[in-house]
C-alpha cells in the first residue's frame, strides 16, 4: 500500500480536531487517516507548547530534508509542476496529477527561493501569523440574542451533510471596507461579497444576497462574535438558517472559514487596500477557489460537491 505523508492542511485539521476534544481514533476517522498515523504524528512533531500545525510541518519538512531515499524527478516533471505553481495551485493539487511528492515540490520551491526565484510567492500562509492575547474573555460586548456554538447540533461536526455555513468578514489596510466570507463546511464551497462598511446591516444584507438563491442548502451558520453579525436573527428570517457563534478567540471552531481566509489572503494580502478590489476580481477568486481540487473531497472541486448537493435537492422535490 502507497503511503502519503500528511500535508499541511491535514495539520491544520488535526489540531483543530484536537481542540474540539477529539481522540486519536476520532481524528484519524475524520481525516481518512489510520490511528497510528495521527498517533505518530502528534508525537513526533509537538513541541513545548504542544502540538501546533506550522510548527509541525516545518519538523517534518527538516526531517524529510534529511533523508536521501527520495527518487529523482525528470526535469520534464519538474517544469510543469512549476508552471502549476505559477498558477497558484498547491504542491499537494498538483502531487494528485503528476508523479511528484508535495514534500519535494516544497523542497525545490525553496530552493529557488534561495537562489533568488519567486516561485515561494505563489505559496499560501506566507506571513507570520500574530496571535491575540486577551485573557479568555471578550471585550468587544454581548451580541443580543446570541445562540452559542455549544448548542448546534452535534450532526454538524461531522461534515457528513451539506448545508452548515461559517461565516467571517476579511478587512483590509487601514480597516476600511471589508470582504463577506461564506464557507460551506461539508463541501468548502464558498461565496464572497464587498461591503464599503463593516456594519452590522450591511454585513446581513450581503450574507443574504449571497444564500438566498441557495437557502435550500442553508441550515445553519456559526459566526465569530464580531458585532458586524448583530443582526443574526434578520439574517435567520430570510434565510430559514439556524446561526450560532463561536466562543471568543476560538477560531478553531471555524477551521473552515479560517482556512478559506487564508487562501483569500494569497490573492488579497492584508497590506492591500479593499477599495482596490474589483466585484470581478472578487467573483474571479471565488471561482478559482470553488474550482480547486480538495484533498479531502478525493480531489473534487467544492463546486462540484455542494452542486451534486444541490441536484440532490431538486430530485427529491
């Protein structure tokens, strides 16, 4: 049996697992993985504080740098995989189609940063990421009518069904204007909107112009507590959704719209003023994104698995 070494998104996906309280045995059922595999990894690659995904993948880079059992690449191989990345898929998407390891296609990306190319740039999660420190406690005031993540239904972790949202908003430099972002978890479809002020009424509005035309496929949404999500129950009547909100400074409780605002970040970095984003540059990203073969989806796009959901629907009607 062939062996694939874990990637990077599958890190991220272990530590939130483990946040939520999962097992070994549960992880590895989640991820397709065996439970010695998710054992291994959690041992092998923590550290003093932990398991943390980044940290993690870089351990396991260093150690895969170290071993000499890797095959040669033809150059023909080589070539293409590099024109993929210049076209901002990953080293594991382009891993499922040509006859190279993800890990070596890091390893010579690296390489050619050091020699000075910019294949590196097309890489997500370039930036170090900043974490907040507040004590546990929210400081940004209650949300009325707030429904708390801990009373979502427990089917929804899962991932089993389509039809449970996450939802944030994406700032830009100088926190003007901001980016709507909807993730759907099961499938990790995703639609995307502008809106000129992060206020509440404008937040709602665009979450509801972008899901009304598939409120079929709309049961829940869980937010984080920011207070652009204020108008929840609005949101709620239009929709015929269900929201919930996540605990403060638990962003592992939305992994998916966390990993989503990451790919956004490759074409939108956070330096980047929103007042230069385009409504077609914004509807070219959503559609590379929701054309982007998954992993986890067996290499699927997520608009191919949220619109097999959707045929699903109009079957049974």
């Amino acid at each position: 049996m062939k062996y694939n070494h874990l990637s990077q998104n599958e890190r991220y996906q272990i530590f939130s697992l483990m946040k939520e309280g999962m097992n070994c045995t549960q992880i590895a059922n989640n991820l397709g993985r065996s439970k010695s595999t998710i054992s291994r990894e959690i041992r092998r690659n923590k550290g003093g504080r932990g398991y943390r995904p980044k940290q993690a993948d870089q351990l396991a880079r260093e150690r895969s740098i170290g071993s000499r059992n890797a095959r040669r690449i033809e150059p023909g191989v080589l070539k293409a995989a590099f024109d993929r990345i210049a076209e901002q898929l990953s080293p594991e998407q382009i891993a499922a189609e040509l006859p190279i390891s993800h890990e070596a296609l890091y390893q010579h990306i690296y390489v050619n940063k050091a020699d000075g190319g910019l294949l590196w740039k097309n890489l997500r999660c370039q930036k170090k990421k900043r974490k907040r420190y507040a004590g546990g406690t929210d400081r940004r005031g209650q949300i009325p009518g707030r429904r708390p993540i801990h009373e979502r239904p427990a089917d929804v972790e899962t991932r089993r069904t389509v039809g449970h949202w996450e939802g944030d908003t994406v700032i830009g430099a100088g926190h003007k204007q901001a980016i709507v972002t909807l993730v759907e978890r099961r499938s990790g479809y995703a639609r995307l909107m502008k809106v000129s002020h992060k206020t509440s009424k404008q937040v709602a509005d665009a979450v509801i112009k972008k899901l009304r035309s598939i409120n079929a496929r709309v049961k829940t949404i869980t937010f984080d507590n920011g207070k652009e999500f204020a108008e929840h129950a609005r949101i709620d009547e239009a929709l015929g959704s269900k929201t919930y909100f996540a605990d403060p400074f638990s962003s592992w409780q939305r992994g998916s719209n966390e990993n989503f605002n990451g790919l956004l970040r490759q074409y939108i970095p956070k330096k980047r003023p929103l007042s230069t984003v385009t409504d077609e540059e914004l509807k070219m990203i959503e559609e590379r994104l929701n054309n982007r073969p998954r992993k986890r989806l067996g290499f699927k796009t997520p608009k191919q698995v949220f619109h097999e959901s959707l045929n699903r629907v109009a079957l049974h009607t």
